[in-house]
C-alpha cells in the first residue's frame, strides 16, 4: 500500500512528532509532505523517509520565523501535488488537513483545529504580543483564514481527534463527527523513582506562552509563600520572572533526564493552562506525582480527580475557575487530602493507557477500520 503522510512543518521533536514518528514505523516506506523540514531536527525513523516540502521552504529564516507565514500556509500546503497514493494520514494542528489527496482516501489525525483561528486568538493575538498595525493586519487576514479551515475539512474523509475535548471542537467548527484516539506518552521513561526519595514544593513544567497560564500559578504562589520551582522558557521570560516572589525559582532548559527527577521529587505538578490533551500532567503523574489542574481541556479525560467515587486511585485535584483564588483552594484541599496520594504506583497505573505501545495498536486499528469503510 503506497501511504502518503501530512504533517504542518518537522523543525523539531514534539507531541506531533512523536505522533508521526509511530505513523512512519506503522508505514516504513510512506513520503511525508509538510511545509518546511529543518533537517537533522528529528528522529532517525522519520528523516530515513522521502520529505518533500512546499515553497516555504526557499523562504529566508523561514525555519526561525515560519509562524509569520501563516497567511501564506493554506496555498502553500494545497502546492503538493499528491497522485497514486492509496491512503492519504494527515496528523494536524494547522493547515495540514486541507492538502489535496489526489483521490486517495484521507484520514486526519487531528491534534485540534487551528486554535489561534478559532478558540485561542485573544491569547495569541493580543496588545501584550503585538503592535496596533501587526494585529490589524492579522486581524484582516484571519477571516480569510476561518473560511479556508471550514471549506477544506471537506477534503478529509474521516477525522480521529486526539481527546473528546477536540473532538468537540472539531464537531462545533468543521460540523464533522471525530473518533478519538489519545495520543502517545512516554510511560517507559517516566517512572517512579527507584529509590524512594522526599518530595518537597510544587513544580510547573511549561512553556512560557500566555494561554499557559504561568502567571496565574506564581500569583497564587505568592500569596501562599510556599516553593514553587518553574521548569521552562520563552517568551514571557522577563515578565513572569519580575512577578514572581521569593519563594519562587526558575530553570531553563532541564533536559529529559532532569525533568524526570523534577516530577519525582516535587509533591505535586501544577496545571494552570487549558490544554487540548496534556501531556506534561500525564508524564508527572507517571512519576507517580498527582496534578493539581483547571478544570477544563484534555486534563478532564486524564486525570482522576481525589473527589472521583469510592476505589478509584486519584491522580489530581481540579479547581474550577482559572483564577488564583481558585488554584489557592486547590493546594489546600490536596495538602488536607495528602493521605490518598501517597501510592505512587497507584497513581502510575492511570497513564500506562497512554503508553506507545496502546497508541500505536490503536492507530493500526483505527487505519484498518478506516480503510474498510471506504471500501
């Protein structure tokens, strides 16, 4: 079966690309189409593929700058000109859906449908990232943009979402039915310590974007007084740094093995963003740390809340308004509850759902699926 695989752009080694990484080792000898390829930027089973990119990528600092070329990506992905593929697998955050198949059956594996189109453009598009022009201009761009996002969901003929948050997503922006498919995690790096170690203050792991929420968690922080350490990095550097207490740290650019040591010796992960699934609260709570998270997003499908029926292990504690007042009661009532979160491996046993080894049966099994529909 010849299988032709879409992905937005492959500057590096995300969510996405573990997504993608476990599609090309279903599908050894599949092309991969995007807009961009930085090349060495990825692991070793997805550059082994053929990558044909669109004219992006002639583009100067396109591989530092690529997200100015929005208005640019839907012409730009629709220039791939895809002829005798027998399955067309999209996976998809941006513009990757609407590529032409050719006539090929498409399925889209969806991580969200455009977010800084639809859901989140206040917190992408806003006066603290942008000049008056800048924003007026994407402002007349967008509109352009909804429209073309709307029409070519018409080109997919079935969509799996990545949670049943962004399959009600896709359900209210595209009208379009999703299944869902959880993407993966790596459950077999994070673990629980082996040696028992003492779990002291809270930790945030993060990006430092606005939609994230970071400023919420060192505003309640602050009038806790209790430690906070925050693992990450970006754009909000400078800001967050002034506002943040004494009792608050920061680190940036904690490898792999670092954060696993950080999730195993903090008492809990805090969780302030809305996120389409998360993985960062999964990876903790595969350290056996519980999560205190808003109560909103992919976190409602991953967690177990301390408040959950009589016999089920929690992983987390929810707070309901994406408010410091909110996450203060949150801390209090888990530090009331510490008892229940003791059992690390308890606490371990919800994520092995979200292993490699569960996501990619499930992706064989939903492409077969697929392919017996069409027929």
């Amino acid at each position: 079966m010849k299988v032709a695989l879409v992905h937005d752009w492959l500057t590096g080694m995300r969510g996405g690309e573990n997504v993608l990484e476990v599609f090309c080792e279903i599908f050894p000898e599949a092309d991969i189409f995007t807009l961009l390829h930085v090349k060495g930027s990825l692991s070793q089973s997805i550059e082994s593929h053929r990558i044909f990119t669109s004219f992006l990528q002639n583009f100067p600092a396109v591989e530092k700058k690529y997200r100015w070329f929005l208005p640019l990506m839907p012409k730009a992905i629709e220039s791939h000109k895809l002829e005798g593929y027998d399955l067309v697998l999209s996976s998809s955050h941006c513009v990757a859906k609407g590529i032409k198949s050719g006539g090929a059956p498409h399925l889209c594996y969806c991580f969200t449908p455009m977010r800084y189109a639809w859901d989140m453009y206040p917190q992408y598009f806003n006066r603290q990232r942008f000049s008056a022009p800048v924003l007026a201009a994407i402002g007349a761009v967008m509109p352009y943009l909804r429209r073309w996002d709307q029409r070519t969901a018409n080109r997919v003929d079935k969509f799996v979402g990545i949670s049943h948050h962004v399959a009600d997503r896709i359900k209210r922006h595209y009208n379009r039915d999703a299944d869902v498919v959880y993407p993966p995690v790596d459950v077999d790096f994070y673990t629980t310590a082996e040696n028992p170690v003492k779990r002291e203050g809270y930790l945030v792991v993060s990006a430092f974007a606005p939609y994230k929420r970071v400023d919420l968690a060192i505003e309640a922080f602050n009038r806790l007084g209790k430690p906070l350490h925050i693992a990450g990095g970006g754009e909000d550097d400078k800001r967050l740094r002034a506002i943040a207490g004494p009792a608050i740290t920061f680190e940036s650019g904690a490898s792999r093995e670092r954060l696993r040591e950080l999730y195993q010796g903090t008492l809990a992960l805090i969780y302030p963003g809305e996120e389409d699934f998360g993985i960062i609260p999964v990876e903790a709570n595969a350290c056996g740390t519980p999560v205190m998270a808003y109560a909103s997003g992919g976190a409602l499908e991953t967690l177990v809340s301390f408040e959950a029926p009589e016999g089920r292990q929690p992983t987390g504690v929810f707070f309901k308004d994406q408010t410091a007042e909110s996450l203060c009661g949150a801390v209090e009532r888990f530090e009331a509850n510490l008892g229940r979160f003791r059992d690390s491996d308890a606490i371990r046993a919800n994520t092995l759902r979200f292993s490699r080894e569960v996501f990619k049966s499930n992706v064989e099994k939903m492409v077969e699926k697929f392919l017996k529909e069409k027929t």
